[in-house]
C-alpha cells in the first residue's frame, strides 16, 4: 500500500506516492532523481548512502522515508551553494580525494557535518568522525588531507561551516 | 538490490499506544527503534514482520536523568551517539560510554539506540548472510533450516550474543523496565537474557524494553574492552566489562566482570569475581582471574577470526582491564582515560 510521503530535502518539500517500506535511499534515489547518494552495502556496512538529517549523518539505506518525515534531510546534491561548489568538494577535487568517486558523497556529507561542529578537527578527531565511510580506492590520506584544507580555507573565509540552501537563499 | 520486504508501518506517540499497537497486531509484529540491526536482516529475510511499531515518536523512551549519587535513567531509545557523550555518564559509568562508542560506527551510533543494542540479534557466520546465500548452503537452525551448521550434531543455536553495552551495563548493576500492554515490570538485565542463539531474550510477547536503571554509582569503577579486526564497523568477537569497588586500602570490596561475544548470552563470570573480592590488584591475582576467564570464555567458530585465539584474547583483555583499573584507582581516576 502506497502513502503520500513529505520530505523536505535540500530545503525544498517533496511529495512523493511510495510503500511505507521504501528506505530514504530509494526515495532520494528512484522517486527523486537524487542519484548523488550513492548505494553501496545496503546493510549499513559502508557508509556512501550517508545523507544528513538534521544535520547529522545518517545511512539512507536504514532510514525508512515515512521516518524522514518532518526533518530537515540534505543530500550531496545540497552541499554546493548555488553554481559554488562547498569548500570540502573543491578540496576534494584539487587534492585528488575522489578516485573512484563512490565513496564521495558519503564522505562530503560526513566531513561536511564534522566541520559544523568542529572548525578545527585535528587529524584523529576527523579519522574517528569519517570511520564509518569506506573507501574501496583506499585513498583515505587524500581524503583527510582534504578535509584539513577544506577546513583550513573555511576558518580563513571565517564562513558558515556548512549552509543549509535556505540560508543561503536567504543569505542572497 | 537488497529490498526490505513489505509491512505495515505504524507510529506511536506515547509508550502506551506502543505497547497497544504491539498487542493487537500479535506475532506478526516487531517493535523497531534506530533499525540498524533489524532492517539488514529484514533485507537479508532474516526477519519478516508484517507489521512494524516505529518507537521513534516515542518522547517519553528518549529521557535521560540521574546523578551519580541516585544513579541514572536511560531511555532505551536514547542513540548510542548520545548516551557515549554524555558527559557525567562517562565521568561516573565509564565502561557504559566506552562500551556505547565502541558500537559500529558514528554513523550507526547516531541511529541506534540503547534498547536496540541490548536487543540485538544474535550473530553467527551461517546467518548473517543473504537469503540466496543461505539457500545454498541448505539453511541453518535459526532461519529457515533445521541444523546448526557450526556444530550439526547440536541440538541448540550457538549464535553469539553481540552486543557491547549490556556486559558494561550489567557489570554496573543495572536493571531494565518492560512494558506492554498487560503489565509492566522491572527485571535485572542479566535476566533479560537466555543461553540460547534463536530464543536469547526472555521478553514475554508483546513486550517492550522502554528504560534501563543504573544503580548509584557509589565509588564503582569500571572499564570495557573489545576485541574486533578493525577499529570500526565490527561487531564485538570478544568483549570484557569489569567493574570494582576498590577500598581505600586498595583492597577490592566488590567486583563484576561481563563478557560480550563469549556465548549466546551476555556472560557474567561469577567465579571471576569472587577471586577479586577481599584482595589487591597485584599481578599474581590478575593471573588467577584472566585464567578463570580463559576457562568460561567458550568461543565457538562462527565469528571473525579463530576462536582459539579469540579464547586466548580473552585472558589478555581481562588483564588489560584490571590493569587499566588498577591504574585508575590509583591515580584517583575513573576507568580508562576517554579516549585511551
């Protein structure tokens, strides 16, 4: 049996006619079109369908949408403000942090909720935050690398650590 | 792709309306917290419910309150990011925060919840794979199959109990509080628990883990340790919980020691403990007590790594934890320093 669903994703509201037994994943992915979120394991043992709900990371995969419901959910494809790409996804461009590219929005969204709480992780502090996001490339040390610089290039701009797009719409 | 299967999906605001919804849909239903245990294994068709009871709207199972003097309550739907950062817990129950950060990963942590941890299914190699998976090998006792295919010759389930909080939190004394529609009642945590892979809780139908009690903590120190391949993810394959009351003269009042992945239950290794009371952490007693721990340690090969070495590493993490404590009762502190 389908019910009407009502997400609000990357700060616009979505209404989408789906089974109480679809996963976020599916929704974002299939109904959506918001391919950026990537599956992987399905079972919670990668961490590349990461999306931010709330603001914290959390696996899409083992989010039902009916449960998503009334929360504020932003996938990699609202990371970018406008046609600027986030600090985080320029320095993963420049610092060669996506190989595959797989894991990426995982990542981006994982540091991206890192770097709002902690402007300056140290080295140890961004490994235990990103623990959960395999790398089949195995290019973690550019993928840390990024977040330092991403971080760093932040604290210079003395930018919001990471813009909902309502503020920045509202920003405008 | 890995699907969930169809069910009824239903949301409770209130603990009662939970436990009512649960009773009126019968056998066919299952509660459901963060869903990070249970929907992998409804994907894998481990479990089908046709019915699921979303506690998530649940406000009153996500409270939080106590002190150290009058000990905590925890809302068994408080999310195991939570209750590892709190920042008093970790202070007075050390080995709660270390065993709740040590669960999968941040992500995970920041979904699953207390309750779903000290309910977590029960694990095994045979298992915990997908339906095609354990189709070919012609199924196993707990699922679909009539044999335990780590001992064919058993008549039991030897899935291993998986779970890291509740060997910290019974090695803290705690309790947990039941409720369903018919009753509602309070039992120590240990007995929450049976030696069984398939029927490993002693919840009656329809019954709904809603709070965990911890005791005052009353100078109690304690420590968890876990042994896994890697550093995230993994589920515990050999966990240890100690927890002492250590006298002034550094004689040892009271101990527990809990084992996770040691058995098909949270194992509390009551000989153990008597050897700790009435004496000193000196090496000679640490000995005589990993060497206890090496004797009721049974792993049996249906985890990561070998069991004779996970049997081994049983000893040495026990050590491990004594020591840590020791130190810690030393210097004044609490169980590990966070983070060590």
């Amino acid at each position: 049996m389908k019910s009407l669903i009502t997400l609000q994703v990357n700060g616009e509201t979505q209404e989408v006619l789906a089974p109480v037994h679809k996963t976020l994943l599916e929704v974002l992915r299939e109904e959506l079109g918001l391919t950026g979120t990537k599956h992987g394991c399905e079972l919670g043992e990668c961490g590349t369908c990461t999306v931010l709900i709330d603001g914290t990371p959390a696996l899409s995969c083992l989010t039902l949408a009916v449960e998503a419901q009334g929360r504020e959910i932003t996938t990699v494809e609202g990371l970018a403000d406008g046609p600027a790409a986030h600090p985080l996804q320029t320095a993963f461009a420049e610092l060669g942090a996506s190989q595959c590219g797989y894991c990426s929005p995982g990542m981006l969204m994982a540091a991206s909720a890192l770097l709002r709480h902690n402007a300056s992780p140290s080295r140890e502090e961004i490994t235990g935050w990103l623990a959960g996001n395999l790398c089949r490339c195995t290019g973690y040390l550019k993928i840390i690398e990024a977040v330092e610089l991403a971080a760093a290039r932040m604290r210079r701009a003395g930018a919001p650590a990471q813009r909902t797009p309502n503020a920045a719409q509202a920003a405008r | 792709m890995l699907r969930l299967p169809a069910f009824e999906y239903l949301a409770p605001r209130t603990l009662e309306e939970a436990a009512r919804m649960l009773a009126e849909a019968g056998a066919a239903a299952l509660p459901v917290a963060g869903g990070t245990d249970l929907f992998p294994n409804m994907k894998r068709r481990q479990m089908e419910p046709r019915v699921l009871v979303g506690l998530r709207g649940v406000a009153e199972m996500t409270q939080l309150s106590g002190s150290a003097a009058q000990g905590w309550r925890l809302g068994a739907g408080i999310t195991l990011a939570r209750l590892a950062a709190h920042p008093e817990l970790r202070q007075s129950y050390p080995a709660v925060a270390l065993a709740a950060e040590s669960v999968a990963t941040p992500t995970l942590r920041n979904m699953g919840t207390v309750g779903g941890n000290l309910c977590v299914d029960t694990r095994c190699n045979y298992y915990n794979q997908s339906y095609e998976w354990r189709r070919a090998i012609g199924f196993c006792m707990k699922r679909d199959g009539d044999i335990c295919l780590v001992a064919p010759s058993s008549p039991r389930c030897w899935a291993v109990s998986s779970c890291d909080t509740a060997p910290a939190l019974m090695a803290l004394g705690a309790s947990v509080r039941l409720v369903s529609a018919r009753e509602e009642r309070v039992i120590a945590l240990r007995e929450l628990y049976r030696d069984d892979g398939i029927d490993y809780l002693a919840l009656k139908p329809g019954e709904i883990l809603s709070e965990i009690m911890l005791p005052p903590a009353d100078g109690w120190r304690s420590t968890y340790r876990k042994l896994r391949r890697r550093g995230s993810f993994d589920f515990p394959i050999l966990g240890v919980a100690v927890a002492l009351r250590i006298g002034a003269d550094a004689i040892v009042e009271q101990a527990r020691v809990c084992l996770a992945a040691a058995a098909s239950h949270p194992l509390e290794a009551v000989k153990a403990a008597e050897m700790l009371a009435g004496k000193k952490l000196q090496p000679d007693v640490i000995a005589a007590v990993a060497n206890e721990i090496f004797r009721v340690a049974k792993p049996v090969d249906n985890s990561d790594l070998t069991l004779s070495y996970r049997k081994r590493m049983a000893r040495v993490l026990v050590e491990r934890a004594l020591r840590d404590l020791a130190e810690a009762a030393a210097s004044g502190r609490n169980g590990q320093a966070p983070g060590a």
